[in-house]
C-alpha cells in the first residue's frame, strides 16, 4: 500500500474540511426557509451507551400541508418540546435542519490543513530540489515530450485538487514508451509551457525513481 505524504494528508484534510462545510451549509441559499416547532423527540442509545437524541419538528411543507421531519444525526442534547426552529425545504428534496455543530467540524478541519499545508509545501519543495540535485549529478537526464496536464477534480465535492503535468519518453535501451507524471501544482500551468521537451532527472538503471524539472515555471500563478 502507498505511503500517504503528510503534504497530502494536509491538503485532504482541507478538501474534507471544504467538504463538509459545503454540504451543511449549501441549502441555506437554495432552499426555502420556514419556521418549524419541536413537537416531539426521537431517543436513541449511542455506540457506548449513551443516551442520544433528534428532535421531531413539525412545519408546514411546500403544498401547505403539515409535515414532521427528523434529522439524521443525534446529539446528547435534549431538545425542548415547543422550542422553534428553521426547516429548510425544497420540492422533491429532503427537508434539512441547519446545526453548527457539523459546519464547525469542518472549518475545523480544513483549518488545520491550511495550518500544515504550507509548512509540508516547503519541507517537500525543499526535499524535491535536493533530490533533483542529487540525480542531476549521478543520475541520467532524459529529455522528455510534453504530452499535457491533468487537472485533478475532487470526486466528492468537485473541487479543484491541483494540476499534474505528464510527459513521454521513447527508451531507446528498452524499446519501451514511458510516462512521467510531475508533482501537484497549484495553477494551470498550460500557458506556461512553451517548450516540446521537459527534463527528468532518473536514478541510474531505475526509471521509476525520478523527479520532473519545472523549474522554469513560477511557483505561483494568477492564471487560471
């Protein structure tokens, strides 16, 4: 199994954190707020045995009738019978209610990604330039084809993870096509590309150990 980095384990704790706040709080402004009452409660027992409540909340849904809805999620607050509270509804969706508690969790996390991640972004820039130097010197050089660059996309809340360049090199002692893939960059570097070839520092015998040389492009960009 792969090792993950601590500079991914940042950025993924951002992505999780940017995540998590967006689907506690994207129906806020999509959804029609109404004003609902706790008239009941829904009591459960947690994984250690604890007492756990949701609240039942009664409101009038889209087509004017009297609807009861509970959430998902329980907390070990006991909710007051009569208390008001905002459902938010929209036809054909299910109706949320809106809590901090989840919204808290996920600035939360993402806070601490955005904590550690320039810290990592250094210590890996730092390690990157060290290796490049080393292979540069006992290593081989192969000058490899531009082939494009990926933008890799989220698969839970399609956000923009980074940009990947990938490049191609015909082995001539191998007769074999290999592929080169660069480290994550936070910028589209498309325009900035204007050469054909890009230089890869290899270990000697080993093509799988390597770092891609893109020194030439800024280390950040306002291009999108």
């Amino acid at each position: 199994m792969k090792k993950i980095s601590s500079y991914s384990l940042a950025f993924l704790f951002v992505a999780i954190g940017c995540g998590i706040v967006y689907y506690n709080t994207y129906f806020l402004f999509t959804y029609e707020r109404v004003k609902g009452v706790v008239v009941d409660m829904k009591i459960s027992r947690g994984s250690e045995g604890e007492t756990m409540y949701a609240p039942v909340v009664g409101y009038r849904g889209v087509d004017g009738e009297e609807q009861r809805m509970t959430p998902h999620s329980s907390t070990s607050w006991r909710p007051k019978i009569g208390s008001e509270k905002f459902v938010y509804i929209r036809e054909g969706a299910e109706p949320r209610l809106f809590g901090v508690l989840f919204p808290v969790i996920g600035v939360f996390f993402a806070g601490v990604g955005l904590i550690f991640l320039p810290f990592w972004t250094r210590v890996f820039d730092a390690r990157r330039r060290r290796k490049m130097q080393q292979l540069r010197r006992s290593g081989d050089i192969l000058d490899t084809d531009f082939v494009s660059v990926e933008k890799q996309i989220h698969s839970k809340n399609n956000t923009t993870l980074g940009f990947i360049v990938h490049t191609q090199y015909h082995d001539v002692s191998s007769g074999l096509m290999r592929t080169f893939a660069s480290h994550r960059l936070q910028y589209d570097p498309t325009d900035l590309i204007a050469q054909d070839k890009i230089k890869v520092y290899t270990k000697r015998g080993d093509r799988t150990d390597y770092v891609m040389d893109l020194t030439f492009l800024p280390k950040h960009s306002n291009r999108k």
